[in-house]
C-alpha cells in the first residue's frame, strides 16, 4: 500500500488555507502551520491532519519549525505557502517605512524563508511541489501600495525557484485569485472598507470565488496530475481579469444591458 505524503499548509487555518486542508485530506496528509494555535490545531482535527504554530514574520522560528515537522511527521513532498497580511487601501501617506516592511516581511520575506527551506529540503530527495498563494492585486496596481509589490514579488519568485529546483525534481508554481470571500474579506466587508457586490459586477460570472473554489486548482498543481507544470501563475478570479476592459465602457452590466435593451 502506498504511504500517503505530506503537504505543508502554511497559513492553514486561515479561509483559503483551511479549504486547502479539507481539499487535500483525501490524498496528503494536512500538516497545518498557522500563527494561530489553536485555530490550527482545529483544522488538523477537521481534516485528520497534525498542527503546529508558526508566525512567518519570524524568521528564526522557521527552520526549527520544519526541522520539528520532518522529525516528527516525516518527508514534506508538498508546500501550499498560503499566509499573508492584507490591510485595508492604503496610500503613501498611510503607509510609512515600517508598515511597509511588516507587509514585505510576511508576504514576501516569510515566503522565501520558507520556500527556501522547504524546496532545498525536497531537492536534496528528488521530489516535490510547491504552490505559492498570490493575488490579482500582484499582476496590476491597485489601491493597496505594499501589499500589490509583496505579492507580486511571490509571482516571480515562484518562476526563479521552479527553474532553480526544476533540475532536482520540484516543481514551483503559483496561483492568483480575484475577490475570494476568507473570513478577513467578510470583515473588510463589515467595516465598509470593500462592496462585495461591486466587485461581483466587474466580474465576467458576476460573483467572487469562495476558498473552496480556490483549494481545487491548488491540489491539481501539488498532484501528479500536473507533473509537467512549473513556473506558473493561474489565475483564479470568476473572469475578473477578462472583465477589465469592459470598465472603459461602463462596466459588465452596463454592456450587457445595452445589447439586451437593443434587442
């Protein structure tokens, strides 16, 4: 019988990372990473998997964390990098040098710290795969100054890493998502900060993803599956990306509703 492998989520407990878990659960064994204790032991509990805690604004807590999970669970064949800070709009009068770093330190820092460590480990077996967790907001500006460069740094870190541990057998992807409704995003919601039903009109199947959605194209690019896929970047957005150019004549609703009024 074949053993079944381990994949690290880190960023487990959060709303994508979760549904990440509960996707993988039936292949992988879940070993979940969170900052977040005891939400982490949760997840584990919910999808048979193990917890540990880990802030990956720490940098020096990530090397004898992933030391502590090969001691104790074994090999890691497979990574999902889903954790990151995402703060309200910002511009560069609200974000100074330290805000700045804090969102670079985790999103973009913590992700090379722990892709680093996690890759060379599965490079030295000759196996492996690694999913980075990005945004939209990595491929085009928007109103969120540090956290649109932080995850556009994973984009292309992803790319040099598939092709520096291509050779030894691991494989680097990454994927990027539109609007997704995470429990952050609800409450982003509830501020007021963010209209959910704005952004599902600029949407080609006018609705935002749920994590769920999201899991799936993450544990086809951790299976075998997509054994010949390396240094991408999918796009996950319900056609937010395809909708854009319909913003210069009004919207999606608007055309669509002019074509139908002609009819």
């Amino acid at each position: 019988m074949e053993l079944r492998r381990n994949v690290l989520v880190v960023g487990g407990a959060g709303g994508i990372g979760a549904a990440c878990c509960a996707a993988l659960a039936s292949a992988w064994n879940p070993i979940v990473v969170d900052r977040d204790e005891e939400a982490a032991q949760r997840v584990a509990a919910e999808t048979g998997g193990r917890a540990y805690r880990l802030d990956v604004g720490d940098i020096d807590g990530i090397e004898p964390c992933i030391e502590a999970i090969e001691r104790e669970c074994g090999d890691i064949d497979g990574l999902v990098f889903a954790a990151g800070v995402i703060p309200p709009a910002q511009g560069p009068l609200q974000t100074d040098l330290s805000a700045w770093d804090r969102i670079l330190d985790i999103n973009a820092r913590g992700a090379y710290a722990v892709c680093r460590s996690v890759g060379l480990l599965m490079a030295s077996r000759g196996r492996g795969s690694i999913v980075m967790l990005s945004s939209l907001a990595g491929m085009m500006p928007t109103p969120h100054l540090a956290y649109g460069p932080s995850k556009a740094a994973m984009i292309n870190l992803a790319g040099a890493l598939a092709v520096y541990l291509g050779r030894q057998g691991v494989r680097v992807n990454a994927v990027s998502p539109g609007p997704v409704r995470t429990p952050v995003i609800e409450a982003s919601y509830a501020r007021g900060e963010r209209d959910p039903a704005v952004m599902a009109r600029q949407t080609a199947l006018g609705r935002v993803i749920t994590p769920g959605e999201l899991a799936g194209p993450i544990a086809f690019l951790l299976s075998d599956a997509a054994s010949a896929m390396t240094g991408t970047n999918i796009v996950v957005d319900a056609g937010a990306t395809a909708a854009l150019g319909w913003n210069l004549f009004g919207g999606v609703e608007t055309v669509l509703d002019g074509l139908q009024s002609r009819q």
